[in-house]
C-alpha cells in the first residue's frame, strides 16, 4: 500500500504537464503561422520589388540588350525531331547577367552575337555531316563514267605490279649477251605488260568474293562494283590475246609459249592454291621469275644458263619480299580464307625467307662462274646481299611488324640495285665473240696439227 500511494503523485503530476503543454502549443499555433506568413509575405515583396528595379535600370542602361531565341536551322530533319528541340529550348531559361557601364555592355552584346552565329554556324555543319554519312550509307548504283575509265582499267590490272614485271623483263633483255635490238626489246616489254595485264585481270574476276572480305582488297574495282565481271572479261581478253600473239609473232615462238605458260600458271594454278595450300607461294614465285627469261629468251631465242639464273635471282628475291609482305597481313589472309605461311606456318615462313636471302649470296657468286658477269659483281653485290639477310636473320629472331616492314621495304630497292649491279659489271659481247675467234682458232690449229 505504502508503494501504491509513492507511485501515484508522479503519475499525476505527468498528466497535469502533458495536459499545460498541450493547452500552450495549441494556443500559439495560429501566432506563430500568421507570423510565418507575414515574414514571407514582406520577403517576397521585397524581393519581387528588387527585380523589378534591376529590369528597369537594365533596359535604360542598353535597350538592345534583350533575350534572343537561337537560330532555327533549315535543316532537312523529320517532324518528330523539330519538336523535341523546340520543347527543350522552350524548357531553357536565359539568365540575365549582371550588368557594368555602358561601353562594357556593348562589347558584351557584340560578344554574345558573336557566340550566337558561331553557335548556328556549328550546328548547321553538325546537321550536314549527319547529311552525309546518312547518304553515304545509303546504297548508290554504281554508274561508269568514261572519264573514270582508265584509272579503273589500271587499277584491275595492278598497273604498279605489271610494271614490275615489265622491268624484270627488260633487265633480263638487256643481260643476255647479244647486240640490242630496240624493235624487239620494245616488243617483248609491250607483249609482256599485256599478258601481265590479262592475268592480274582475271585473278581479280576470280577473287572477288575473298577479296570483299579483306581491308587491302576490298576497293578493288569489281569488289565495289565499278566495272561489270564482263567487261573485266573481255578487257582480259582483249590483252591476253594481243599480247601472246605480239610476243609469238615478233618475237620469237619460244618467247610467247612462256607467256601463254605463266598466264596459265598465275590464274589457273597459283589462285585456287591460294586457298588450298601454302604450295602457292613456291608457285607464285615461279610466276615471278618467268619474266626475266622471257626477256633472255625474246633477244637471244634460247634457254641457256643465264636465263635460268636470272630466273633463280628473281626466285629467290620474292620469299623475303612476299613473306615480310603477307607478315603484316595475317589478320586480312585469315579473314579472306587464304592459306598462307604467315597465318598456318609463322615459323616456316621466318625460316624461308630468310633461307632465300642467303641464297641471293650464292646466285650472285655463281653469275660469273657462267660467263654472264665479271667477278667484281659478287664483291660489289655483296653489301646489299648481307643487308638484307641481316634484315632477313631479324625478321627471324624478332618476328614482329617492325622487322617484317624493314625486310619488305629493303627487298623494294635491293632488286632495282642488284640488277642495276649485274647490268653494269656485265661481259660485253665483244669480249665473248673474241674469245669464241679464239676457241674456233685453237680448234683449227688443233685440227691442222692432227692432220698429215
């Protein structure tokens, strides 16, 4: 009981607290709210007041100093798209910056002018690139034009290879031990170039699904479509024959076959093994070496030792050439389908080329045991020979992109300056035609001697 009765006054005197705090905070609510809105009330005003002024001392200050909506530009853009821009530039407001005297709002006027038109000028160039890339990738018939027919023809012919081919031909003209003849010579390298002409045509008709698929063939002219696969037939033609029958006919038989024979090797044998086997780089080279024995064969009308190592230099100079070449390409020959030794075989496509850069060394130490050089060529040979098995040994060890670029860029000049080498240390034909008095006299002398 007595613990009741101790409990009792504190309760009590709780309830009585709660019940005067209740009463006071009712009763000053309202106050305390109306004084709340008299506060705000005289803020806004004085706020809204404030504004007001500032406008008007603004305006008196610079009357052209008003708020510019941005330039619509004229603009072929569909209707939904104008709509959604109008939306967004009624959402935007234009803050009034706070002004200084007269002179320095002016050249801040003439600023925001300025920034105006620099504003219009790139959104109309923006909309005009997007013009075009939506036009560029609209699909466009392809329409030929006889002005843009020459540069097409050229490029399907792979005009900087054929001159290539030409100028091994020449050079293996100009090394044959016979007077010059510049009727033939002139012949042989026209005929030449038109078979060359005919085979790089038809391997393009041939190629040109694989093609499309690889970033390094896939402008060629028939791959875009501008040129029909009949005319490029018919231009192969109208090469391929001509050229056989002027190297047949005004050249020599033997000549011609050996046109007939690589045109036949290039297209039928060394294309479809593209895809087939790494074989077609051994087959490509034996296209490549044809053309300077079709250039011995047309001025002296024989296949003799020279002829062959002419043939055996030109044999050898295409594997350091193509290997460093397809190297940087593996990417391209895997995405087109083609078998190649940088992609199924790296290691053998280092070993090869660089096996044939040494066996340059050799080709040239053999030229004057053959009668065809003097023995200064393999001394002065020698240099560019070791430079580029140098290039060929590191592009073995290292095998990346920055050794196969330097062996394929060095074997573009060691060729010109090799042949240009060979040429001049050349045995001139009067020093042959007196060694064969010579031979012919001791014979004869010989023969008296034996006679009684």
């Amino acid at each position: 009981m007595s613990a009741a009765r101790r409990c009792r006054p504190p309760r009590a005197l709780s309830g009585l607290f709660v019940w005067c705090l209740r009463n006071t905070g009712v009763r000053q609510i309202p106050c305390r709210f109306v004084h709340l809105y008299h506060v705000a009330n005289g803020r806004l005003i004085t706020f809204q007041y404030f504004n007001f002024l500032k406008r008007m001392y603004v305006t008196q200050c610079n009357r052209d100093l008003n708020q510019r909506v941005k330039p619509k530009s004229d603009s072929a853009v569909c209707p939904f798209h104008a709509l959604q821009q109008l939306d967004q530039e009624k959402k935007v407001v234009h803050e009034i910056s706070p002004v200084s005297p007269v002179h320095q709002s002016e050249t801040s006027s003439r600023n925001e002018l300025r920034e105006i038109k620099l504003a219009a000028e790139t959104e109309d160039s923006v909309l005009l690139v997007g013009a075009e890339s939506k036009e560029d990738r609209q699909w466009k018939e392809m329409k030929l034009q006889l002005d843009d027919l020459p540069g097409i023809l050229a490029r399907l012919s792979k005009i900087k290879l054929t001159a290539l081919v030409v100028s091994t031909t020449s050079a293996g003209f100009a090394m044959a031990p016979v007077p010059f003849e510049l009727s033939c010579f002139l012949l042989a390298s026209l005929g030449t170039g038109l078979a060359s002409c005919a085979a790089n045509s038809i391997n393009q008709f041939f190629e040109v699904p694989f093609d499309s698929n690889m970033n390094r063939t896939k402008n060629r002219p028939l791959v875009r479509g501008q040129i029909s696969p009949l005319l490029a037939v018919c231009f192969a033609a109208s090469c391929g024959i001509p050229g056989i029958a002027l190297l047949t006919l005004g050249v020599n038989p033997l000549t011609g076959a050996l046109g007939a024979f690589n045109i036949f090797l290039y297209t039928c044998c060394y294309t479809p093994l593209k895809r087939m086997s790494i074989a077609n780089t051994w087959v490509g080279a034996v296209v490549g070496a044809i053309p300077p024995v079709m250039g011995w064969t047309a001025a002296t009308g024989s296949l003799d030792a020279g002829a062959l190592l002419l043939g055996g230099i030109l044999y050898s100079w295409q594997f350091p050439h193509f290997n460093a070449l397809s190297w940087g390409l593996r990417e391209d020959y895997s995405r087109g389908g083609y078998c190649m030794m940088s992609v199924t075989h790296p290691g053998l496509c280092r070993r090869v080329a660089l096996r044939h850069c040494l066996a340059l060394i050799g080709l040239s130490t053999v030229a004057p045991v053959l009668g065809i050089t003097t023995w200064t060529f393999p001394v002065i040979s020698l240099p560019i020979n070791l430079y580029i098995s140098y290039l060929g040994f590191r592009f073995y060890r290292d095998a990346d992109r920055s050794s196969s670029r330097k062996l394929f860029f060095c074997s573009l000049w060691h060729l010109p300056m090799l042949l240009l080498v060979m040429f001049t240390c050349k045995k001139s034909v009067l020093e042959k035609e007196d060694k064969g008095d010579l031979s012919v006299g001791s014979h004869e002398t010989a023969v008296k001697m034996r006679l009684p």
